[in-house]
C-alpha cells in the first residue's frame, strides 16, 4: 500500500509505522488521517504480526490535530473531524497485538492521545508531553479527556488539561505516562527489542493478556474474572500452551510458532 504521510515497514514480525509528514511536525489533517484508517483497517491487522512500533519523523511524534484545517471547521465539521480521530485510535488501541508508541519529540494535543491509544510508550529525553487544546479554545477532540485520566489519574489528567501545560520526558515518566526514558539516539532500538522481546513470548497468550486487560478495565471485578478465566482456559486449548510448558519440563527454549 502507497502513503504520502506514513511510512510502513515489517521485520522480524514487527511493524513499524512512520508518520512521515516532519514539515508539518507530522501534524493530523484528514490526508494522513486518512491513511491512518486505511493503514489500521489493512496493513496492521496483518495475521504474521507480533507487534507494532509508532513513531514519527523528525522532531515532533505528532504535534497535534492540523490547526490551520481546524481552523474553519464549524460544530458540524468538528464533530466528524473529531470522530474520525478517536475511531482511528479506538481502532488501534483494539488491536489484537501489542502496539508500543516510541515518542521522539513533540506529543501534543491529538500526538499525546495518538500515544495514549498504544499499550506501552517510550520516550525520548526530547520528548515533550500535553493537551494545549484549551489554549486554541477546544477541548482535547481524540479522546485525550478519556484516557488521560484512566493512565495518569484524574486529578493529574485535569491538571494537564485544565493548565494546557508540556511537561518534558522525565516529568512524563514520574506521571505514569511513559513506561521509560531513553537517550534519542538509542529510542528506536530500544523500542525495537522490547517488541522483539514480546515476539518471542506466544503470540496467543500475548493477545489474550491484551484482552483480559483491556476488557477487564471496562467492566466490573466480577464479570472481568469471568472474562479472564475464559481466556486462561482457551490457552489450554492451544498449542503454545502444550509447548511453552512441554519446553519448561525438558528445560529447553519453546518454540512458538
Ligand atoms: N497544526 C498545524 N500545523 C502545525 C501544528 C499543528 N498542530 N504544529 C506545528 N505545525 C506547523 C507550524 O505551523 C509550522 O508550519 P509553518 O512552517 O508553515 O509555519 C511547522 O509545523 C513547524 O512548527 P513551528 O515552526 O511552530 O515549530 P517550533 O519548533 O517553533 O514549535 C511547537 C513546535 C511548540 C510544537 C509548535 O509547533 C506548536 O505549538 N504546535 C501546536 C501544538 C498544539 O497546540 N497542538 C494541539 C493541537 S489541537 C488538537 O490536537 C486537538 C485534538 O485533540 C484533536
């Protein structure tokens, strides 16, 4: 698949989606909105996938939703524009596999959602954090005021949201918003072997812990062990549960296929 503002690449079953459009600080109009969709309706629900890599070209991860076509917009507008964003991230957040956002510069406004739609986020000491929306007179649009609190705390989350302040990596990492901080020069690589590291692991058991997780978030205690007993109980339906614990008996490394 061709794309003007993403760049996509698979090695050793894991993606790594580029967005590629630095002039603009990889800034989301509708054309790499756009692309987005098609790229997660397609390419990244590829069957051989392990997991996927985000990140962005030059200087910014993303800075934002595109302002100047923001600008224009009326309610009408605003309200498919907004759509369109928060279903591209739903749809990525539900992603079978683990997607891990590598965060190399700016994160703001829909860059810091489009970060907290995916499992695990490292950044760069570069990287700078926020939701400035209520500076441009919005709230954040791409479900930033949902998932910010579920991952830093509601307080913490209106904080950020209420003050629009960018808080730099080291800030980000003492809220919970990253998992680590790294040097820019090592982020990729970084990234890169802890993806490998949950390739190695079944790919199965790897998506079922995804589910239980996230299924188990949006409903109550009860009702979510059901949900993670189900999925316990079909591992050992599986293969990879047969081989994974065959491998520990005989001491040797399994080989999940
Ligand atoms: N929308 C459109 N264009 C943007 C943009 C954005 N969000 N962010 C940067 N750009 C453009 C700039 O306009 C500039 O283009 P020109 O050269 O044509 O003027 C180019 O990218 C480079 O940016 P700067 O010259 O501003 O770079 P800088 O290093 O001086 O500053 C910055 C970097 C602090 C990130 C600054 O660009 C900035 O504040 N950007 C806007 C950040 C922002 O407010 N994001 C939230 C948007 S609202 C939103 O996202 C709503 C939502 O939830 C859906």
């Amino acid at each position: 698949m061709d794309y003007s503002r993403l760049k996509w690449h698979v090695e050793d079953k894991i993606g790594v989606l580029t967005l590629n459009s630095p002039e603009t600080l990889n800034a989301l109009d509708s054309i790499i909105l756009n692309e987005l969709e098609a790229w997660v309706d397609g390419p990244a629900q590829e069957e051989t996938l392990r997991a996927i890599v985000i990140t962005g070209e030059g200087k910014a991860f993303v800075a934002g939703a595109d302002i100047k076509e923001m600008l224009s917009l009326d309610a009408q507008g605003a309200k498919k524009f907004g759509m369109l964003g928060s279903t591209i991230f739903r749809k990525i957040e539900k992603l079978s596999i683990p997607v891990l956002a590598a965060v190399n510069g700016f994160a703001l406004g829909g860059g810091c959602e489009l970060a907290l739609c995916c499992d695990i986020r490292l950044a760069s000491k570069r990287a700078k954090f926020g939701q400035p929306e209520v500076g441009l007179g919005i709230t954040p649009g791409f479900s930033g005021t949902l998932r910010l609190p579920r991952v830093v705390g509601v307080a913490k989350a209106k904080e950020l949201i209420y003050t629009a302040k960018i808080v730099g990596a080291d800030e980000a990492l003492s809220l919970g918003l990253v998992n680590h901080v790294v040097e820019p020069e090592e982020l990729l690589e970084k990234t890169m072997q802890m993806a490998r590291q949950i390739a190695g692991n079944s790919g199965s058991a790897v998506s079922k812990s995804k589910a239980a997780i996230d299924r188990g978030l949006d409903m109550d205690i009860d009702n979510a062990i059901l949900v993670e007993n189900d999925l316990f109980a079909l591992c050992f339906a599986q293969d990879d549960q047969k081989e994974g614990m065959q491998a520990f008996v005989n001491k040797k490394k399994p080989a999940f296929k």
